[in-house]
C-alpha cells in the first residue's frame, strides 16, 4: 500500500545520505526509522524461551544415576504403575 511523504530538501538530501551508506532504497529507510520509533514508543519485553530461563541449571547437577537419562519411558510407565496401584 503506498503512502506519500512529504520531506524538505534537507530531510530528503538526509534520507537519501543514509540510504547510500547503508545500500538500502530511500523507502528502506524510512520503514527502519518508523520500526524504531514505534519500539522507542511502546518497547515490548523479549521473552525468554524456556532454554533461556534455564540454561543456568543445566548441567549444573553432580551425582544422581549414571544412567539417569536411558529407558525414561520404561521408568515413567512403572512410576505410573505405582501410582495406581497405591
């Protein structure tokens, strides 16, 4: 969708100095500031993903069974067992 802008000689002598430099079209430009200013405007928190919460512990753990990570199904489906059983 197209939008017209209207710039001075100065603010157009501006956007095209900038684009030159970046090896971006005068339109890329202007997009860029807008992104910019609506993050300067209203910043949204990036959230962390669950690795990032907690890739802090990982590996973090001394001891435990050495085989702590083989046949987990075999072990979920007994404690499952237990459970009902119980």
């Amino acid at each position: 969708m197209g939008t017209s802008v209207r710039l001075s000689a100065q603010e157009e002598r501006l956007v095209a100095r900038v684009a030159k430099r970046r090896g971006e079209t005068k339109s890329d430009v202007i997009r860029s500031a807008i992104v910019s200013l609506a993050k300067e405007d209203h910043p949204h928190p990036v959230r962390p993903t669950p690795y990032d919460a907690m890739k802090h512990l990982i590996g973090c753990v001394s001891g435990g069974p050495p085989d702590l990570s083989t046949r987990t199904g075999e072990r979920f489906r007994e404690a499952l067992l237990r459970r009902r059983s119980s």
